[in-house]
C-alpha cells in the first residue's frame, strides 16, 4: 500500500465511524468544535489559546466553537483562578458518558452494509480489530 491508499482507507474508515457513531438524533459537530472538544478532553482546564495552539485553528474559531460547545452544554468554563483575565475550559459533566456510549456501538452493521459478503465483512472486522491492537 501506498501513502494514497492509506490516505483513501483512512477516509473510508472516517466515513464509517461517523456511520456508527452518528446515529440520527445525535449531536452533530462541526470539525472546529469536534476539534476544541477533543482537545478539552485530553488537556481539561486548558485556556482559549493553549486549544488554539494544539487544535492550529485560528483564536476566533476557537473562541466561536467553544462558544457554541458551551451554549449546547458540553463543555464549562470557569475564571483562571491565577489570572481572572483567562477563561479555563472543561469537558461538562455527562459529556464524556455520551461520547463513550456513542463510541461503544458495534460496527459489525456498518461493515456488513460496506461488505456485503458475510464471511468477508467478519474478516474485515476481524482484520480491523487486529490493526486496532497494532497501531493503538
């Protein structure tokens, strides 16, 4: 494989995580806030800037995506108790429950529908399970 073809696998992939993890009725985000929420995830407490820094985003864009990820309730905010001028962001609580639920759900659906053949959509899981263990 070359580095197109991994950059199509991985898009394809992309294309059926959001399959199971999008169902209808789920929050829906765009890339900025799925990116700021991420980001608050991994660094809880972290400034507008510091996610601006990690996430390369634009500080307006950080600001606007934290905004509306505050506003749909997913994230808080709270004062820097050491400089009452910055604003520390974290994950609200609920929010990492919903993401872990949303990301538990089986694949096998979303496989089967990419490869009809059944004995081929159980060795394509089961080939992904085992990439999983290799490079995560």
């Amino acid at each position: 494989m070359d580095g197109g073809g991994l950059h199509r696998l991985g898009k394809r992939l992309i294309e059926l995580s959001s399959q199971v993890t999008g169902e209808s009725g789920d929050l829906s985000l765009t890339p900025g806030e799925a990116a700021a929420l991420e980001d608050v995830i991994k660094h809880p407490d972290s400034s507008i800037s510091e996610i601006q820094q990690r996430t390369g985003f634009v500080q307006s864009h950080v600001s606007a995506s934290v905004s509306r990820l505050r506003k749909r309730g997913l994230v808080q905010a709270s004062p820097d108790p050491h400089d009452g001028r910055r604003t520390r962001i974290r994950v609200a609580d609920g929010t990492l429950h919903a993401i872990s639920r949303r990301a538990a759900r089986d694949i096998g659906e979303a496989v089967a529908r990419a490869v009809p053949d059944p004995d081929r959509a159980r060795r394509a899981t089961a080939l992904l399970e085992e990439l999983a263990e290799l490079l995560l």
